[in-house]
C-alpha cells in the first residue's frame, strides 16, 4: 500500500513466522532508503527498528517483499469488487 499524498511512502505487513516475531509493520521511506519497523500487537503497534539501507541487497530484499505483499492486496482487492459485482447482478 502506498500513501496516496506521498508515493514514496510505502506501508506494508510483513510475517515474520510465529517462532520469531509474528507480523510485523514495515513503513519504507523508499526515497531516503529509510524504514521503520512497528510490531503488532493485539490492537497496537511497539516501534521495533529503524535504519537506512546503505546496500543495494537491502533494497531488493525490501523491494522483494513490498511487491509480494502488494501484489496479495491488489488481488484481494480484485476478489472482492468482484465477488461485489456477482451479488448484485
């Protein structure tokens, strides 16, 4: 998901996997090469991390994960226009 005001502004979750630390909130300053890192917990976020991406490894990896996620909500967001579209027809 990208802010509408602020394109380079992207905000994604990201599974880290219930060993380790469940799902965590990645807010990428994709312009700056900057992230922050927020937890979930129950109906709150704890800040966690932040850094800047001084390799390019680090951006792709990233990068890799924004898309994979975007890409899962853009298709949820297909099925349910249409699954929409269906009961009204």
């Amino acid at each position: 998901m990208e802010s509408p005001e602020r394109s380079e502004i992207k905000v994604f979750d990201y599974d880290h996997g219930t060993r380790d630390s469940g799902v965590r909130r990645y807010v990428w300053l994709a312009e700056y090469d900057y992230v922050l890192i927020f937890q979930k917990k129950k109906k709150a976020l704890f800040w966690v991390t932040a850094y800047y991406l001084d390799s390019e490894g680090g951006r792709k990896d990233l990068s890799k994960r924004y898309e994979k996620k975007a890409l899962k909500y853009r298709d949820r967001l297909l099925r349910r226009s249409l699954s929409s579209f269906y009961l009204h027809w």
